[in-house]
C-alpha cells in the first residue's frame, strides 16, 4: 500500500508550513468518519483505535448525537451564562443524576475543568475547611496527566510537558501513583484535595494497584481533604463502568469530566459535585463565556442519554474482555506488558523491535489509527460502538506489524 499519495502529501505539507508544531501527527489525513472507522482523502479506512483520546466514546457521528446537534442548531447555540437557556437547566440535571451528585458547573475543555476543580477546592479548602489564607495545599500524582495550562504543569512531571514553562504555580505536592502511606504522608492542615487519574491515560493507561481508590478515598474522608478524581478520559464508559471509580465502588467529591461529554462534537467539560462543595462559588467569582452553551448542553444531554442506557458500559466491559485478552497472547511475541480496563489498553512494545511511534506507523500501514506514547508503548481506544470483528481486527493486524519487524 502506498502510504501518502499526492493528496495526502500535499495535506500534511500544508499543515506542517502552517501549524505551530506542538504536535507530530501521523501522516493520514482524515476526511470522513462513521461509527469506529474513518477515511482519509484517498479513500483508504481505517479502524479508530484513539477515539480522541476518548472524547469518541460513541463513535464518530452518533446519529442521536447528530440529531441532537442538528436540531439545536435550529433554536439558539450562544446565549452566555448572563442569561439562562432551555438546555441549561436539563443538562445540569441529568449529569448530576449520572454523578449521583447535588451540582454541575460547566466548562469546555478538560485542562478548564481541572482548573476550576483546583480554584473550588482551595475555596472550599478557605471559606468551609478553614486553611489558612494563601496556604492551601493539593497532593497529586508522579506521571499525572491533567492538562497544558501554566497551573497544570506546573505539577507534571513529565519535561515536555513542563520545561520552559516557569515560573510555576506553587501549592502542588507530588507522590508516587499507587503509593497511599506517601499519599499519607503528604497530607497536613493545609491540605484542600487529593487530585487524581483513577486510571492515569497518557502516562500509559497505568492502573493502580487494587485497593487504593478504596484507600484514597478513606484517607480523604479522615482527613477532611477533597477527593477530586479527574475522569476526563477514564469515564462515561471507557472501563466497562460509567466511571473508573465504580470499579472499587468508590465514590469522590467531584468528578472532573470532559472529552466525551461532548459527545466528539462540541468540547463540553464539567465539574461536578455536592452542594457543600461547589456551594461556595458565588456569582462572578468563576465563569467561560462558552462553558454551558446551548449547543454543547443539547448534545450533552443526548450524551448522558446514551449512558443511561448502560450500553456502552457493557460493551466496553465484554469487548474490553476480548480486547485484553487477546493482546495478553502477544506478551511474548513481540509485546512486554499490556494494562488497562474496558476498551482500554496500554502496550509494551519490546524496545528491540521497535519505537511505540514505529509500532503506529506500521498499524497504520494496515488499517489502524493508534498512539504511542513514553517511547515504546501504545494505546488502543476504539469508539466502544467497536465490534468484536473490529477488535480482532485491530489485534490481528498488530500481532501481523509485530511479526514483520
Ligand atoms: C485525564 C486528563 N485530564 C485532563 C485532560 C485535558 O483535557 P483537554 O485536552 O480537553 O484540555 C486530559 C487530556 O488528555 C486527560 O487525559
């Protein structure tokens, strides 16, 4: 197969010249979409195993999610959050029933979402917790993904991330993922919140070890600290549950959500919580011109519909089943470890073989859109609306790249 046809060159020229280069894309370049597969502009498909980083749970152009677009583009798509809107309220609602919470304060992006999270807990951690002013402090993870604004770097700790990026936001404590008497030990009076991934994605869909969501959450709970758990790309059906969370039962003071809340059409995030939380906001205090808007409440609330209906959740949970278990063949053959839950997986490739990016250039090759990332591992993320031909599909093809290096 050709790889980049005259099109195509001519597509990622054009980009190259023009973009800032803060990212290194593939070389396909897409042009239509449906459901788990997209195709690109000389017609080649190919299955989407990335799904946006999540933001796709529902596959590319969910017909309810289209028609709820469509429909609401008719009506009223901005009004502002200085007036109020017939999607508002609705939306609010039905996600604070999935969250099983009292309160919803939404925003667009992910990296918005966490840093309201991180405004509203010092808040709380001043006016109900009683931190003294200025002294608030949040214990987050090593290897943590929350986003790329000034604050939220300032407490990666990843270099690319973060370097050159100073003078940084202080109020961070950093400990190992996993490790709950660091967690412990971490933890004083001025502690506000425990920030964390219940699965952290980018570092490598890296699992915690059985127990500590459990634990974070008793830890918080004595503590007086709030467990804020970022499920921006862990939840609304990734693992096999609504969130990554429920997989301990655990229950956190707020959810920070994104990416597929927007169903793949509009970016739509959300901070939800209790009353007692997100109660301490008062008006003009926190605000987005565009968080809440009508068009991204419509398909919002089609989003938490379709979630409701618990069959995405159970696809992910059988077809991740499939998933997983057909890459635990490959350990071995090519592959060192794999990690994940649901219809989500992280892949050791063996360095001897080849790069993480060699491994995604060579799926895409044959049909599969991947991601690798820290140097030789790769996830798959397909739209849960995959089929059990898809993921043997995707595993097949990787087991072929694998066997041909
Ligand atoms: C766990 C997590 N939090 C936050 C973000 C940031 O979201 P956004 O890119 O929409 O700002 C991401 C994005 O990958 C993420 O995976």
């Amino acid at each position: 197969m050709t790889m980049t046809t005259n099109r195509t060159a001519a597509a990622v020229a054009e980009a190259e010249r023009w973009t800032a280069h803060n990212y290194h894309p593939l070389p396909v370049v897409i042009a239509d979409a449906d459901g788990a597969w997209v195709t690109d502009v000389d017609g080649r498909r190919y299955l989407d195993c990335l799904a946006g980083y999540s933001a796709l749970n529902f596959g590319h152009r969910h017909p309810a999610l289209i028609d709820a677009a469509r429909k609401q583009i008719e009506h009223v798509t901005l009004t502002s959050r200085a007036f109020l809107h017939d999607q508002f309220g609705p939306f609010c609602r039905d996600l604070a029933a999935l969250c099983g919470m009292d309160m919803v304060l939404p925003m667009n992006t992910g990296a918005e979402a966490v840093e309201t999270a991180i405004k509203v807990s010092r808040k709380w951690g001043y006016k109900v917790k009683g931190v003294p002013d200025g002294q608030a402090s949040i214990v987050v993870a090593a290897d943590n993904f929350h986003g790329r604004t000034t604050t939220i770097i300032s407490f990666s700790t990843d270099p690319d991330a973060r370097a050159d990026y100073g003078p940084y936001t202080p109020g961070f404590r950093i400990v190992p993922y996993g490790d709950l008497d660091a967690m412990r030990a971490a933890i004083d009076e001025t502690t506000v919140a425990v920030l964390i991934e219940p699965i952290q994605g980018e570092a490598g869909v890296l699992v915690p070890p059985p127990g500590y969501l459990t634990g974070v959450r008793a830890l918080c709970t004595e503590q007086n600290v709030l467990f804020v758990a970022d499920e921006i790309q862990s939840g609304l059906g990734r693992t096999g549950d609504t969130f990554a969370c429920d997989h301990e039962g655990v229950k956190p003071d707020m959810y920070v959500l994104g990416k597929a809340l927007g169903g793949g059409v509009v970016p739509v995030s959300a901070v939800v919580s209790r009353a007692d939380v997100l109660g301490v906001l008062r008006p003009g205090e926190h605000g987005s011109t565009f968080g809440g808007n009508p068009l991204a409440c419509a398909v919002a609330i089609a989003v938490v519909d379709l979630l409701n209906s618990g069959e995405f959740q159970e696809r992910a949970r059988e077809l991740g089943a499939l998933l997983h278990e057909r890459l635990r063949a490959l350990i071995g053959h090519g592959v060192t470890a794999v990690r994940g839950r649901g219809l989500w997986a992280g892949i050791d490739i063996d360095p001897a073989l080849m790069t993480g990016r060699e491994a995604c250039e060579r799926l895409m090759a044959v049909g599969v859109l991947a991601k690798d990332t820290h140097g030789s591992t790769i996830r798959l993320a397909p739209p849960l609306v995959v089929t059990e031909e898809d993921v043997n599909f995707a595993v097949d093809r990787l087991a072929e790249v694998l066997a041909t290096s």
